[in-house]
C-alpha cells in the first residue's frame, strides 16, 4: 500500500485505518494530527472496545466528511448470550443471567427477522450522546438516571455466521449510528433472555472495506519516514 507523499497528505487525502481495540477514535486522530500537524478528522466513531475501519480525513479532504459519515456499515461481532451488563458490552460487569439450555438454533436464525429493515433503536446509556451538554456516559458511570430517546435506524441484512452457545457470530449490513450494543441487548430480549456485544469489528464503510486498510503501526512509522525525507 503506498502513502501519499508528506506534502500531499498534508494538503488533503483519505486513508483507511484499521483501529486497534481499546483505542478510542480520537486517540486514532490525535495521533496521526501529533506526527503530520496537518488537520485530521475520521468519518464515523468506533466505541473504544471495539476494533476495524475508520476512514481517516487530513487537509482539504475534511470538507468530505460529512458524506463519509452519512455511509452504511458492515459490522461482524460475536453476541454473549444468557447475560446482561449494563453498557451493552464488556466495558460494565455481568449484572443478570439467564438460563440458555432450552434455545434452539432455529430459534436464533429466527431471531434476526425482528430487526430487518426500519427499526427503533434505544442508544445505550454508556454512550458519547449529549445530553444537555454531557456525554451519556458521564451520568452513567455515577450511578445518575438517564432517559435516552429512541431513533429509527435501518438493518440492511442480520446474518448469523455461527452459533456455538453461548457465542452467536453475526454480520450486519446497517445505517448509520446504529448501536450494534443496543442490537445486541435488543436481540437477547427477542429470544426471552439476555445478551451482550462479546466482540466488534468493523469491516466496510459505503464502498471503502477493511482490507484496504493500513494497520495503524504501519501507518506511524510510514508517516514518520515520510516526515523525515521532508526535512533532509
């Protein structure tokens, strides 16, 4: 994969990264403005817990992202089923189980049919979504009570890659700002039981597909000889 030359990346370009689990988008950001002092923005959000492609803005090509933003995603993940935590993932601690024995696979092959298409969708409260000024997730981790309102979002396709209890694989073909998190929740709730988002990994944006993607490490010590050339 070649990168552009410094000065041409400076001015404007769009790279496909592949974000590392654990770090947040702005870390991704931060840390590719801190090494070009270029002006950097990404294309759509990725919780920190969850890892794949972000679609990475730098100069004049920032002004694209709201178009980038505004793309479909494809989504692969594993659901936990037979419990609940209180974030939708793995960033809170199990607060119920659920009995799992009696489900059958046909019964979560069917499961998917009650998400496709126009959905209404509950954000977690561990989310980054305002409310009055503040993150979601700020009262959240104080214990404070939090309403979040329901939007309508769009699935695609649900497909369920393999079942190997209590792991559900799956991929998912949806509209912007869906909450895998919330499907995850929603679709234990679907089944009489509990579930959670094990693992995510985001694998397409629109027409852009990880595989393109440069592995983040890569990326910095690309940039940094990139940089240095410049200054010989």
């Amino acid at each position: 994969m070649q990168l552009p030359s410094f000065q041409e990346f400076t001015e404007g370009t769009l790279l496909l990264v592949d974000k590392p689990k654990t770090w947040t988008s702005f870390d991704v950001v931060r840390k590719i403005r801190n090494l070009t002092r270029a002006k950097v923005g990404h294309g759509g959000t990725l919780d920190p817990l969850a890892s794949g492609l972000m679609l990475i803005a730098t100069g004049k090509f920032t002004k694209k992202l709201n178009d980038l933003t505004n793309l479909s995603k494809v989504y692969e993940g594993t659901f936990f089923l037979g419990a609940t935590r209180p974030s939708f993932d793995k960033e809170t601690e199990v607060d119920q189980h659920f009995e799992i024995s009696n489900i059958t696979d046909e019964e979560i092959h069917q499961g998917t049919k009650h998400f496709l298409g126009v959905i209404e969708q509950t954000p977690p409260i561990y989310s980054a979504i305002k409310i009055g000024g503040t993150a979601a997730y700020e009262f959240a981790r104080k214990g404070e009570e939090v309403v979040m309102k329901s939007r309508q979002q769009e699935i695609y396709s649900f497909e369920i890659i393999n079942i190997d209890l209590p792991l559900i694989h799956f991929k998912v073909h949806c509209s912007k700002g869906t909450y895998i998190r919330s499907l995850a929740n929603d679709f234990g709730k679907a089944l009489n039981n509990g579930a959670y988002l094990e693992e995510l990994r985001r694998t397409e944006i629109g027409e852009y597909s990880l595989t393109n993607a440069w592995d983040l490490n890569d990326l910095v010590t690309q940039l940094i000889k990139a940089k240095e050339a410049t200054t010989v």
